[in-house]
C-alpha cells in the first residue's frame, strides 16, 4: 500500500460512529459474524482453525503481537462499512476532502521563473471532484503513483493556481511524500 492509500484508510476509520470490539474474545466473535467459520478467520488473521477456537473461548487470551495486530486489521477494515460508504459519498458529492501533507513538489514552470523541487507543508481543502476521483482510481486498483497525480492535480489547481487567476502553465508533481494526511 501506498502513503495515500493508507491515508485513506484511516480517514475511512475515523468516521467510525462506534469504537471496534475491543477485547480479543469480541474481535473473534465479530470476524467469526462477518467470515462465517474459524476455518476462514484463520485463514483471514494467519493461524491455525485452533488458535481461533481458543481465542474464542477465552482459553488463549494474549496472542502474539503481530496477531493482534492481524485481528484488529481485519476487524477495521470490515467495521461500519455502511458508515465509511456514507462519508465518502458525502466527500465526493458535497464536501470534499482536506489533504495535509509534507512533501516536495516538482514544478514544471515558464522560463524566468524556478523550477526547483523543494519540501513543503500544506493543508488544502480539495473539491469533491477530486474526492470522487481519488475514490474511484482507488477501488479500480490504481496505484500509489496514480493517486499521487490526483492529489497533485488538485494541489496544483487549488492551490498553486489559485482557481487559474495565477502560475498559468506550472504544471506540478509529488516526488517524494514526507507524511501524507486525509480527512473527509
């Protein structure tokens, strides 16, 4: 996965209206709810149909940590998916979606002014067109550098051109992301 990939993934999280299961025992049972069997939890989480059973029961309390952390992944991700689906809609229809970033930005520029690549924190407020956009490329299998020319384009129109009254024919492009932030 990629650094917007996994900026999207946890803004999808954060409009969670309930907290996920929290004890071990309740995280198996709500996989066991949405997989139907321990043969397919194990097989989701990466352990033996045993280990689940023993998860379940309360037999086994404390797995290891890369297993725990395997359970409250795949509880996250099928979590309020109604929820998730909603906010998105809403993003992509009506309110958008905020980027914060670090990242150095590559310019192509008219002759006389700089072209060089520099670091730069922003917090824009993209459009739902974008919002839309990146949500679509995102569940055709794009790829991170797919998603990046989206949030590029947008970067580009929002914020360096100002909506086109300035910088007419910068074109803009995210090489190298520090951290990568999104919210919806």
């Amino acid at each position: 996965m990629g650094d917007i990939d996994d900026a999207l993934d946890r803004a999808g999280q954060e409009t969670f209206t309930r907290e996920p299961p929290k004890t071990l025992k309740g995280r198996i049972n709500y996989l066991l709810k949405q997989l139907k069997t321990t043969k397919g939890v194990a097989r989701e989480i990466g352990v033996s149909q045993r280990s689940v059973e023993r998860y379940r029961t309360g037999e086994r309390k404390h797995p290891p940590r890369a297993i725990s952390d395997r359970i409250d992944a795949a509880v996250r991700i099928r979590w309020q998916p109604q929820v998730r689906k909603r906010r998105q809609k809403q993003a992509a229809t009506a309110t958008g979606i905020t980027i914060e970033t670090r990242a150095q930005f590559g310019y192509t520029a008219p002759i006389g002014t700089t072209d060089d690549g520099r670091f730069r924190r922003l917090t824009v407020h993209l459009p739902p067109v974008y919002a839309q956009r990146l949500f679509d490329a995102r569940a055709a299998g794009a790829g991170d550098q797919q998603m990046r020319d989206i949030v590029a384009e947008g970067l580009q129109e929002v914020y360096f051109k100002d909506g086109g009254v300035r910088a007419q024919g910068l074109e803009v492009s995210l090489n190298s992301i520090d951290y990568f932030d999104v919210s919806f």
